[in-house]
C-alpha cells in the first residue's frame, strides 16, 4: 500500500480531450498543457508521420503528392486506429517528464460523444491503452463540459448543455449525475466550414480551402443578425478563368451560409426540451442553457436560440476548453465523481 501511494505520488494521470478538430491535454496538479490541431502529415510512400499538430495543420492544402495531411478522428470517434494511436502517444509523450516517465503509466480520462457505440468506446480506449495508458477511463462529452462549466450535475436539478465541437454539437440535460434527454447530431464546426466554402463557391464562384473557410467563419461567423456590418476579404481561385481572385464579403454572406446547419441544431435543441421531464425544463427555463465548444463562439448565437426556443442560453466562460476542463476535475476527483464515468465492457487485448 505504501508503494503503491509512493508510486501514484509520481504518476502524471491525464484528461483529454480527443476531439475532432483539437486534442486538449490536461495533467493532473498542472492544468492544460497542451491545445493543439487533430491532425497528422503522413508521407504515403513511405508511411512515415512527418508532423503532428499545428506543423500538420499549416500543411493543410500545401503539401506535395506524396504528403498527405489527415484527420484521424470523425464525429469525435476514431477513424483510423493507428494514426490516432501514434497521435495520442506523441501528446502523451510530450506531457511526460522525470523519473516517472520510465516505470509509472498514467491515468487517462478521455471525452468521447454521448452515444457511441460500444466498438467505437473500445476503440478510444484501445487508442489510449496502446499510447501508453495505464487505464482509460471515458466520460460523455456532454457531461465533461458540464462539469467544466461548473454546472451543478450531481444534483437534482435540470442542467443543460449545448457543446458545438468541431465534428457534433452535444445537446443535453443531465441530472442527479446522468444524462436525461440527449442528442447527438454530426453538424458542428467542420460543417460550417464546408457551408463557408460552398457558399463562396456557389453565389461567387470562388474555390477557397479549408483554412480560408475557417478564418472567414472566425472573422465574420454570426447566427443572427449584427447592429453593425463586418466585412472581409476572400481569396481563392475563379471557378470560371482559375486564376487569383479576392472579393469583399459581409457578415451577411457567412448568416446566409449557415442558416441550414444552424437550424438543424436549433430543432435538436427543441426536441431535447420537447422531451424533457417538465420538472427538469424548468430548472432549465429558469437558469438556461450554457453553450460550449468552439461552435459556441459564433455571434449572436445566444439571441437565435432565445429567439427559437424562449429559453435564455449563456455562453460559458473559455468555450473552447470547457470538455478537457471537466475531464480535469473528474481526473482531481475521480473517487468522489467516479460514477458518471461511461461504463463499458472493454477488457485489455492480450500481449
């Protein structure tokens, strides 16, 4: 017993977060260490990873034929098995340190989406195990983000979350350290990048990549209209001639772009509250709804869905890190918050 408190006294446990468009990484007794890009540069020749994170993202649209620059996660689930795996060691890796990194293996505890299947839970944990894991633990995203919003989810009181990640918006309302109503739609950041570059595509005949997409969506992204106009400049490639062009766009153009997507999280937001308990809707209508997750940042947001649902939606503080923050306190205090931990079958592969 004594060795083994000794040995946990050196252990680096970690929670992170494994999402679509960002690996969060936060060690226990330190904080977030580590908020980088989920993607991989892989030379297709030689199989080799060339870079993982921000270095893979700027390669992003700017690589030679045989360098190929992927996301290995899809909807927050894993797409493919190893490239994850080596992505997660490397992270896992580079938060180790000391005497410890050489005989102690941390704890993991990783978000995953409300809702997975039970192949999909294996695979993050196996992902996890095989990166140098002692133990992973998984928690709902939904409730991680609760709990980094400190939001009261042990009580007996309606809570609810709306985290808009990069791959799925999480909607919820948790209760009594469970959750009640959920859903689970894969319409979130990376979509509304895609609706950006259709949008250019089709109104202006503009080709934009994927990082031009994202920067307008930061720079001009709005759910509901502004008092003020903003505008930007978009450069791409002409649909028609192929060469350079770089036109003004507006706030307007980006509410346009997005109105398709925005609404389909509007109506799981309604069904959600349509099928909540009536006592728990109404500590939802008295306190709101917190909205998370990069999604949660586009203007105006908040007043759509006041707008669409009577029920007022506060944006949490520091959106971005509310999942790997409430997987942090879960990791603190996983004896006491141990119980809203996923349960799942998974039994450690063979050597």
């Amino acid at each position: 017993m004594i060795l083994r408190n000794i040995l946990k006294s050196f252990s680096q446990d970690l929670a992170i977060d494994l999402g679509t468009a960002n690996v969060l990484v936060y060690v226990k007794g330190e904080g977030i260490v580590v908020n980088e890009p989920s993607v991989v540069a892989i030379n297709k020749e030689t199989g080799r990873i060339v870079a993982i994170g921000k270095r893979a993202k700027e390669m992003v649209g700017r690589t030679p034929a045989s360098i190929v620059a992927v996301k290995p996660l899809t909807s927050g689930v894993v797409a493919d098995f190893e490239v994850t795996e080596q992505m997660l060691k490397y992270f896992i890796d580079r938060v180790r340190s000391g005497l410890a990194v050489s005989f102690i293996k941390p704890r993991v505890v990783v978000g995953i989406p409300s809702g997975v299947t039970e192949v999909e839970k294996r695979a993050v944990e196996n992902a996890a195990i095989n990166a140098g894991a002692s133990k992973a633990y998984l928690v709902e995203e939904p409730i991680a983000a609760a709990i980094g919003a400190r939001l009261p989810v042990n009580e007996a009181t309606g809570s609810m979350i709306v985290e808009i990640g990069g791959g799925t918006t999480e909607i919820a309302i948790i209760s009594l350290g469970g959750i009640v109503v959920h859903r689970s739609i894969r319409v979130a950041g990376n979509v509304f990048n895609q609706d950006i570059i259709d949008y250019m595509k089709e109104k202006y005949n503009l080709i934009i990549g994927e990082q031009t997409a994202e920067n307008i969506k930061i720079s001009l992204g709005c759910a509901f209209p502004l008092d003020e106009s903003l505008t930007d400049v978009a450069r791409g490639r002409d649909v028609i001639t192929g060469l350079p062009k770089e036109l003004e766009i507006t706030n307007k153009d980006i509410l346009k772009a997005l109105e398709k997507s925005l609404s389909s999280i509007i109506s799981s937001i309604k069904e959600v509250i349509e099928d909540s308990p009536p006592e728990l809707l109404i500590d939802v209508y008295r306190h709101g709804m917190v909205l998370s997750g990069g999604g949660s940042l586009l203007r105006n947001l908040d007043k759509l869905i006041y707008k669409e649902t009577n029920v007022p939606a506060i944006v949490a503080e520091d959106p971005l890190t509310t999942v790997v923050r409430g997987a942090g306190i879960i990791l603190e205090e996983i004896d006491v918050l141990g119980n809203i931990l996923a349960k799942s079958d998974y039994k450690k592969p063979p050597k």
